[in-house]
C-alpha cells in the first residue's frame, strides 16, 4: 500500500500539474491574447493552438481524477483514516461519499437554471451548499478533518473534470471548428466555455490545499479553531483562495506582449 500511495501520489501530482497549468493559460494567457487577433490571425492560429492545448488539458483532468480517486481507496478507504480515534457514522459517511460524487450533476443543473445567471447569487450559493457539505461529512458523518479535508478536494475536483469533459471539450471543438471555416462561432457556446472555465480556475485553488495538507492536521487548531469545528478552516481558505483569483483574473490582461 505504500507503494500505491507513493505511485498513485506522484503520477495525481503530475496529470494535476499538466491539467491546472493549461487552465491558467487558457484563462490568464490565452483568453487576453485572442482578444488581440483580428478574423484571418485566429482563423490560422486557433485551428492549431488549441486542439494541441486541449488535448493535454482534458487528458490531464482525466488522469488526475482517475489517480485522485485511486489515492482516496488507498489512503483514506482502505487506509483507515476517515474517522479520528475511530469514531463516525458507517451510514451517514457512505451518504456523503455519494454526495461528493453526484455533486458535478447538482451543480450542473443549478447552473442552467435560473440561479446561475447571476455569477454573485451563483458564487454566494455556491459557497453556502460547500459550507453544508462540510458541516454534513464533519458533524453528521463524523468524518476526521483530514477526510473531511480530501472529500472537499474530491467535490471540486470531480466537478472540475466534469465541466473538462461534458462542458468545456464539447463546446470547444464547435467553436474551433466555426474559426477554421471562418464563421463567427455560437456566442452561447464562447459563453458555456468561458464560463465553466472560469469556474474550474475558482475550484482549482482552493482544491491545491486540499492536495498539500495531507498532513498538516493541527492548523485549525493552531489558529484557535476547536477540533470540532475544524472544517471551518476549509471556508476562509475558500473565501481566501476565491479573492486570490479575482486579483489575478484583474491582473491578466494589463500583461502585455512586446
């Protein structure tokens, strides 16, 4: 099992790597600079940047979702490590296991109803379901910080590679397809896109700290957290990681070219 965890954690760190560093491209890098091409520029350019690019983007979501999981049955299933001193809800813990899992389907459907027009009321709802799911896998399942921790990684992360593979690939292939015969590609389609895009770039930082405090156990109580209200901590990372995210979406597009 240790080896597992030692194969399964290099290969999840590096599919992650390839993954969320072509997301930051195409959101800070790639979005700023199609804006600068006139028609015939992106009828050449877009036909061969971005089917290079997406194929490393949704392959690399693939296989860090894939090892991601792997890396949950090893450690945290098979591990042991669900419950602190042995304690929890065999019941309530298998329902938000599910939970975790369905989360990409519920969060699609709200955000083609009539609550995800609103980005500020979709983002405020948002934040209040992670909070309930928190509480749930913390005081109902009574899941230890670290699993509760990992099983907010899982939740973003699942959902990440959804809107990668059912969201974004789908519509992307339209629209590079509309470029290369030279007709204005399907606003509603640039919009889908853009917009489970940038979504994925506000899951994607908060979902790294669920990557790298594997072992860091004693921060919320480091920072007067009671044990039992640990999950806490996960929120203001949340609300810290989401206000990063603004800053930089402001920053990308005063970088300029030579």
């Amino acid at each position: 099992m240790d080896i597992l965890d030692a194969l399964f954690r290099w290969l999840h760190i590096l599919a992650g790597v390839i993954w969320i560093g072509m997301l930051y491209f195409f959101n800070w890098v790639n979005g700023p600079l199609q804006g600068t091409l006139d028609g015939p520029t992106k009828q050449k350019v877009v036909p061969e940047l971005m089917p290079r690019a997406l194929f490393w983007f949704r392959w690399g979501a693939a296989w860090t979702w894939v090892t991601g999981v792997l890396l949950l049955i090893v450690v945290y299933y098979h591990g042991g490590l669900m419950f602190d001193g042995g304690g929890g809800s065999s019941l309530a813990a298998h329902g938000v296991i599910v939970l975790t899992f369905l989360a990409p389907f519920l969060y699609d459907a709200l955000q083609k109803s009539s609550l995800g027009k609103d980005p500020k009321i979709f983002g405020s709802l948002a934040f209040v379901l992670v909070a309930v799911f928190l509480a749930l896998a913390a005081k109902w399942a009574g899941f230890g910080y670290r699993a509760v921790n990992i099983h907010l990684g899982a939740l973003f992360g699942s959902t990440m590679a959804f809107n990668v593979w059912f969201r974004i690939w789908p519509a992307q292939r339209q629209i590079i397809t509309a470029v290369k015969n030279g007709t204005p590609p399907d606003a509603a389609l640039v919009a889908l896109a853009g917009g489970r895009s940038r979504h994925n770039v506000y899951m994607s930082v908060p979902l790294l700290w669920t990557m790298i405090t594997y072992h860091h156990t004693t921060v919320p109580t480091s920072l007067g957290i009671p044990a039992d209200f640990s999950f806490v901590l996960l929120l203001v990372v949340i609300g810290l990681a989401w206000h990063i995210v603004w800053h930089l979406y402001r920053k990308a597009p005063t970088v300029k070219g030579f």
